[in-house]
C-alpha cells in the first residue's frame, strides 16, 4: 500500500470554507466543555453530563463532519454531493449539541427533546450528504468501508437519543438503560470509533512517510470484518438483552482496537519523518487504546451489559474517549487546520518567494504545552479514574481542560494571523460561485 494512494484526487474538495468552518466551530465548542469538565470537578454533575456531551457530539462528531465532507470526495474522486447541504449539517448539527447541552445544564429535558430534533436532522444530513458521495466511489477501500459503517451508525443513534430524551421528559417511556447502553455503542464505538480507525489507516501511513507491511495488512484485513460486526453485536445484545451476543460483540470490539493500536505503533516506529504535534498525538493514542483494550477484554468477557462496563472495563472513559479518541482528534486538528490555511494563503507563493512551512503556523512552544497538559490531564484522570483516586481524577479533568482549550487557542490563532482578509475573501468568491 502506497503512503500515498495514486486515487487521490484533491481536485475534487469541497471549498475551503466547508470543512474550516467545521473544524473552527469545534474547537470553539472545547471551551465550554472544558468550562464543564472543570465544574464536574469542583462537584457539579449535570456539569458532567453536559461535558461529555459537548465532547463526543459536539467536537468530536464536529470534527468528524468536517474531516468527512473535506477527505471523502478525496478520497473517493468525486465531488462531495451538495455543499449546501454540507452548510446546513453543520449549522443544525451546533445548534443541536448547544441546544442539548444547556436543557442539560438547566435540567430541562423538554429542551434536549427539542435541541435533539435539530441534532438528529444535522445527523440524518451529514449521513445523506456524505453517503451519496460514498455511493459513487466503487469499490470502497478500508478506509471508504469504515465511514460507511459509521455513518450507518450515526443514522441510527439519534433516533436512540431522542426515546432517551423523551423518557427523561415523561412523554414517552422507554426500558433507560438497555436504550443507553444501545445508543453509547454506536455512538462511541460505531460513529467514532469507526470513524477514527478508517481515518487512521491513511493519515497515519501518509504522514510517517510508511507502508503497512504484510503483518499490518493481515491485521488490518481482520479488523475490518471484525469491528463492524462486534459492534453490531454488542449494542444488539445490549438492546436485546442478550447476553451471548454482547459478550461476543464486546471480544471483537476489544480485539479490534487492540489490533489497530499495534498497526499505529509499528507505523509510528517505523516513521521517517522528524515527529510533529499530530505524531506524538498519535503515539499517545496508540497507547491509550491498547491500555483500554487490554483492561477491556476481561471485563467485557465477564459482563458486557452492565452499566460499570458500558465503555469497557470499569471507569475506562476518560482512558478511551479522551487519552485514545481525543488525541487522535487533536493531533489531526493540529495538521489539517494548518494545512488547509496554507493552501489558500501561501501555495501559489511557493518558489516565487519566501514562505512559512506548515509547522511554522502555529507556536510549537504553545504546542508542546498543551500536550503536557493535556496528555498528563488525561493519564491522571483516567489512572485515577481506573484506581478509584478522586483527587487525580479531579486534577487531571482540569489538566486535561487548559490542555485542549490552549490547543484550541493556537489553532484559532493560526487562521487570525494568516491573513484573515485572504480568508475572508477566498470565502466571499466561493460563495459568489455557488
């Protein structure tokens, strides 16, 4: 397999202002989920929730959006099926997580319900938009097969979310914990997680300057059947009931990400190029995911429904979602936000005078910082999460918080600096053309 597939066509991206947009609305929704996680822990519990919720639909999933409308029609050669639905996913998509999370705060339910009617026409959009596109790339490669999975998955969860949201309301009653358990597979597993894993097969070989051997191959040959089909059995038999199913499910889901944690770390190790913020991000996943799944696969062998195990072994979230899920999502952030400036600032300038390279857009100083506060936030939290020592716990969330606010910081910098006006008017010409 090539570092760079000769398909690749990036003649066929959508403007420039689709995926920024995305990207920049995330980053922006990492400050008040930090605000957040700081309040959980000085003690606030719908704090909490409203946290993870900014987290995993509104950075994460927002992200997501972004990557896929921007790297699918790369990918798969073809335009991207309509940019004004790609402009409506993401207005839909934030006013949904920021709906969501203030009716959380605020203990109003009525408001999730409602904030979840535009979160899930945000979801149901970006599934539309990004699965025409995928319709017309054949045959779909590891990394096409994946976001199809995942978006199979973000078609289903929101209609999950919403029962959720009416049971917590009144207005409709539904068995609560087998439907969670259901929604946070796909949710964490499916959506993200397939997401990231079809993301990684590519990013992590184009920018180490490596191939995938013949062992990666074969492993990653078996991670996907495996995967899709574990995670269909693990939120089938959570919704189920079916403890066989979930149990299977769980084995596969956790032998899969350890089998992609080993494929990242023998690319990484292998890497030619001088190590940047988005590679120490990537290490510090791959041994994030493989800690989670090593913990994981007993737990899940013992019981794969309960409440204590629904992100695997017992007070594992913080090990998988922010010290494996959100590195990744942080060290892609820290190469494409850059990238996608330079392209429209300085491409055309290069060899008729000089011009900065990519690393030198943002502050590497600043970088370094936040990954020290953000990787030892997140080791904190989840070692104290996993040992039952609340004062880590406590430390790390506010660690891990400045971390990705700084990070947040710098990259929203990196567009201010750059020439905003050129920006600015690069949009204004697309929009003309549209």
């Amino acid at each position: 397999m090539a570092a760079v597939p000769d398909a690749v066509d990036t003649t066929v991206q959508p403007p420039l202002r689709v995926p920024l947009r995305h990207f920049l609305v995330a980053l922006a929704l990492l400050v008040p989920a930090s605000a957040c996680w700081i309040g959980a822990a000085l003690g606030a519990p719908l704090a909490g929730l409203a946290g993870v919720h900014l987290l995993l639909a509104g950075w994460i999933c927002l992200t997501i959006a972004g990557a896929m409308t921007q790297f699918v029609p790369v990918w798969a050669g073809v335009p991207i099926h309509s940019i004004r639905l790609a402009r409506a996913h993401l207005v839909l998509l934030a006013v949904g997580v920021l709906g969501v999370a203030v009716g959380v705060l605020a203990a109003r339910f009525d408001i999730v319900a409602l904030a979840g009617v535009a979160l899930l026409a945000g979801l149901w959009a970006l599934v539309y938009n990004v699965g025409r596109t995928l319709l017309r790339a054949r045959p779909l490669d590891v990394t096409e097969g994946h976001f199809a999975f995942a978006l199979a998955c973000f078609a289903v969860l929101p209609v999950l979310g919403l029962l959720l949201a009416g049971d917590y309301a009144g207005v409709v009653a539904v068995p609560h914990a087998v439907v969670l358990g259901a929604h946070a597979t796909l949710a964490v597993f499916g959506a993200v997680g397939a997401t990231v894993f079809g993301a990684l097969y590519q990013l992590a070989t184009i920018f180490a300057q490596v191939d995938l051997d013949r062992f990666d191959r074969a492993a990653q040959r078996v991670e996907s059947a495996a995967y899709p089909l574990g995670v269909v059995l693990l939120a089938a038999g959570r919704l189920l009931a079916v403890d066989v199913a979930a149990r299977v499910g769980g084995v596969l889901v956790a032998g899969s990400v350890l089998l992609v944690a080993v494929v990242l770390a023998r690319c990484l190790a292998r890497s030619r190029v001088a190590w940047t913020p988005m590679l120490r991000r990537y290490a510090f996943a791959a041994v994030a995911f493989a800690a989670w799944a090593v913990l994981s696969l007993p737990a899940w062998l013992v019981d794969a429904r309960g409440p204590a195990t629904r992100f695997g072994a017992p007070h594992a979230f913080a090990l998988l979602v922010v010290g494996a899920v959100g590195f990744v999502v942080l060290g892609t952030l820290y190469h494409v936000v850059p990238f996608l400036v330079w392209t429209e600032r300085y491409a055309d300038r290069l060899g008729l005078e000089a011009v900065p390279t990519l690393d030198d857009l943002y502050d590497d100083r600043v970088a370094l910082v936040d990954f020290a506060l953000t990787g030892g936030g997140a080791a904190l939290w989840a070692g104290g999460a996993l040992a039952g020592v609340a004062l880590a716990v406590s430390v790390g969330t506010v660690a891990f918080a400045c971390g990705g606010a700084l990070a947040a910081a710098n990259l929203a910098r990196v567009v201010w600096r750059h020439s905003p006006g050129a920006l600015a008017e690069r949009f204004a010409r697309e929009r003309d053309a549209a």
